[in-house]
C-alpha cells in the first residue's frame, strides 16, 4: 500500500515539534540507547503517524497528553490500538507526566515489556 506523500510531511514536521515528554523519551531511545534496539520518532503505519515503533519487537510506544483523558480522546485511541493490534503490533501506552515525572519507572516497566517480547 502506497503511503500518502501528505502523511510522511506531517509525520516529519512532527518530529521538530515534539512535547517535552517525546523530546525526553526520544533521547532515551534513539541511536539505539535502550537495550540496542532502534526506534523511530513519528513513524507512519498508515493511516496513523505512532510516536516510537520499534519494527525488530514489533513494538508502538504512544505517550499520551491530557487530550487522551477527553471521552472522545480515549475512543480514538481504543480505535487506533485495536487497528495496530490487529496487524500485531504490540502497544504500550505513557502518559507524558509519567515520562516526565517517573522516567525511571516508565524505563522499567519498558525494559520489562521489551524483555518478553
């Protein structure tokens, strides 16, 4: 399936505007920081643009700001999730205060996640 050219510019404008949560995490994961396995910023699985996938585990890391706690926020993403799961992605979802805030925390519960993938 062709990817619209459209989504891959959006997808890379995304990537010099990151929230400080995905700027944080990003420095964490990029050039194969964690566990030696790479991950990608703002990657297209279309229709939908993830925050960090990692294509080796199979694995979509989303960070969720408080739009996700809105009704329709959440049935967005129950949406997406199950559109991902179903080409068997494994998601994994943080909320940005957690990155922030617990980064240790959040690094564990990852290399727990990663580690059974």
């Amino acid at each position: 399936m062709k990817i619209d050219p459209q989504l891959l510019v959006f997808a890379k404008s995304m990537r010099h505007t990151a929230t400080d949560a995905e700027s944080l995490m990003w420095q964490l994961l990029r050039a194969k920081r964690f566990m030696n396995l790479k991950f990608l910023l703002q990657h297209v699985i279309a229709p939908y643009i993830v925050d960090f996938y990692c294509h080796e585990l199979g694995l979509v890391l989303e960070l969720d700001g408080s739009q996700h706690n809105k009704e329709d926020g959440r049935a967005y993403d129950a949406e997406r999730t199950k559109f991902l799961e179903a080409l068997g992605l494994k998601v994994v979802r943080y909320r940005n205060y957690e990155v922030l805030e617990q980064t240790d925390v959040v690094l564990e519960d990852l290399w727990n996640i990663c580690s059974e993938l």
